[in-house]
C-alpha cells in the first residue's frame, strides 16, 4: 500500500530548518531502522531454525512476517535514502526499470504477508485457546502451505504496481514513477484500487482478528487458574499462563503493526478523498508526509522489539548466541541450541514462573 501516495512529485519548498542538519537526523533515523531490522529479524529466524523445541506454528509464522520484513531494508531503504541525497532514479536501462518495479513491489508484498501472518496466527491461538484438544487448524503439517500461499496471495493483489512503474524523466533527471493510467487505461481507478485493498488488507483482517481475540479473551478470562498441587492441575495453570502470556505477545504485534500504519492509511485518505488533486504544498503537509512513512516502515524494525520483550525463549536464544560467540570466540557453538529445550521447568525459578515459553505451543 505504501505505492498509493507516493506518485507525486510536489514542488520545492524552502521550509523552516537546516536542511543539512535534517538531512542528518533523517539518515541516521533510518540508519537506526535498517540495522535494527536487520539483526533483528535475522535473529528471530535463526533462534527458531536453530531451537527444536522453538519449532512451531506460532514460530514459523513469526518467522515468515520477520522474513517479509527484511524487504524493507534490503529495496526500500536503499531507495529512501538515495532519494534523499541523489534527488533522482541513478540506475538507467533494463536494469533500472527492473529495479523501480522490484524495489516498490516487493516492499508492498512484504506488508501484505505480515497481514495475513497475523491473521493466521490470530486463527492459531483462537484454536489453540477455545478448543484446546481439537486437532489445530494452522498444524505444523500444513503451516509450510499457508506460508507459501502468504506470498502468492500477496504478489497476486500487488501485481498492478509491478506493471504500473515506469522509469520517466523529469526536468531531465530519471524518476521511478506509478503511471497508472498509461498502463490500464483512462477508464481505471487509482482510487478504487486503493479502496479494494483497504478492505483487503485492512478491514477484513483487522475486523476477524478483533473477533477472534475478543473470544480468546473471554475465554481466557472464564478458565479460573486450579489450585492444589496435584501434577493435573499445575500442568494446567502452566497452560492457562502460557496462553495468557503468549495472547500478550500477539496482540502487541498487531497494536503496533496497527498503530504504526494509521498515519500513513490517514495520508491516503486525505489524498484520495479530501484532495481531489495534487494539494497545496505546505512544510506540514511534508512533515506529515514524512513521519506517516517513517512509522509505516518502522514496523519492519519493532516486531523483532516485541518478540524479544515478550518471549522468553527468544531472549534467552539471543543472550545465549552471544555468549557461544564471546566464549573464546567460538560462534559455532551456536549450533548447539539444535537440542535445547527451553521451556518453563528449566528456567521458572529464575522468573518465578510468570513469564512463559513458545516452545511447548502446539
């Protein structure tokens, strides 16, 4: 969706400021994103394909949205930042225009597979949650399936952008440009288009996943935690507070997926519904502009931020890589993690048995 305002060139504007000093704070802003991005998210994969016991369905599916995360710095922050300095498309030929379609189609599929990862992880901890000793519905078997299908699905709805862009130029510079029309006719409709994936990629998940967490919620709410110290029991709190703890963990990641693609959804409104054409160019509307796809990209770098302040096993995975790594300097001993188990009886006493794992999610 991040194609739908950025078709427009506005005109110079000699805003209040010094422009190398916000040159600066925009690169090292974006510079904090791409390295914490990165590491990040490389880190989520590589706990969970190094850690048996981190093998899951909820895992895969983190581990699918951190992979479809990684676009973002590897073709969209490269651009960002070359626009900043350059101004201008610098790559010519096949290999520019290759690089214009892949770089905005690709950071918008990435958004599309996190969307429908949350929503099949939504689906997950609904069965997980209200019918517990039912078969689940996302099973390990089949996750590689829904996985795979994240994808396809999401390059299927954005293939219009992969056609739409067109190296153009402008004042004599190459600009990497969405021309709509000139691809699907004068009869076709930027906005339409627009208004049928804010329905598919925002009403509809978001709607079902409300649904489905307000259940969980009260289910979770209606089990009473057991008492007693017989083994049943204690197996069942365990299973209640993992539920609970893990339901945390979800629903921040969809709170701030959310939260940080409500400015920019608000910049596309305003573009298609209160702009009938290109709007005066104000500073704040550049500001505005700006922080709206500051935060939307931003996302790719606080999911890895939420899963490591929420689970334990993934910190203990990521303290555990450094110290293999700061014991004599020997990071093949990550390997190792292949036979952990991280789970609560290992390590509850350090916490008290208030955090829980992953690692034994069905």
């Amino acid at each position: 969706m991040s194609n739908l305002t950025d078709n427009r060139t506005l005109p110079f504007l000699n805003c209040p400021g010094n422009p190398d000093v916000i040159q600066i704070a925009k690169t090292f802003a974006y510079g904090v994103i791409i390295f914490v991005a990165l590491t990040g998210n490389c880190f989520i994969g590589a706990i969970v394909f190094k850690t048996k016991s981190m093998r899951r369905t909820i895992n895969y599916l983190i581990v699918n949205m951190a992979m479809s995360d990684l676009l973002l710095p590897i073709f969209a922050f490269p651009r960002i930042l070359t626009d900043l300095y350059a101004g201008y498309w610098l790559i010519d030929g096949p290999t520019g225009l290759a690089l214009c379609k892949l770089c905005y189609f690709l950071q918008d599929v990435s958004t599309a597979v996190s969307i429908q990862s949350l929503v099949l992880i939504a689906v997950d901890r609904f069965g997980a949650v209200v019918f517990p000793f039912r078969p689940p519905v996302v099973s390990s078997k089949l996750c590689p399936y829904f996985i795979f299908s994240t994808w396809i699905v999401a390059m299927a709805i954005h293939c219009p952008y992969f056609f739409a862009r067109k190296l153009v130029k402008i004042q004599g510079k190459l600009s990497c440009e969405l021309m709509w029309n000139d691809a699907f006719g004068e009869s076709s409709s930027l906005k339409n288009y627009y208004i049928a994936m804010f329905i598919i990629l925002a009403v509809i998940p978001f709607t079902l996943m409300a649904v489905l967490y307000s259940i969980i919620i009260c289910s979770l709410r209606s089990q009473k935690m057991p008492g007693g110290e017989s083994v049943n029991a204690k197996e069942q709190e365990k299973r209640v507070r993992r539920d609970r703890n893990v339901l945390k963990m979800v629903i921040a990641i969809v709170l701030g997926f959310a939260l940080c693609w409500a400015p920019f959804n608000v910049q596309a409104f305003l573009t298609f519904f209160v702009w009938d054409k290109n709007p005066a160019p104000s500073c704040g509307f550049r500001a505005f502009g700006f922080f709206a796809l500051f935060m939307a990209y931003a996302n790719c770098a606080i999911n890895p931020c939420i899963c490591f302040t929420f689970s334990g096993n993934y910190r203990k995975g990521f303290k555990s890589f450094f110290e293999c790594c700061s014991n004599k300097c020997d990071c093949g001993c990550f390997g190792s993690m292949r036979s952990q188990s991280w789970n609560l009886q290992t390590w509850s006493s350090r916490e008290d048995g208030q955090n829980v794992t992953l690692s034994s999610l069905a």
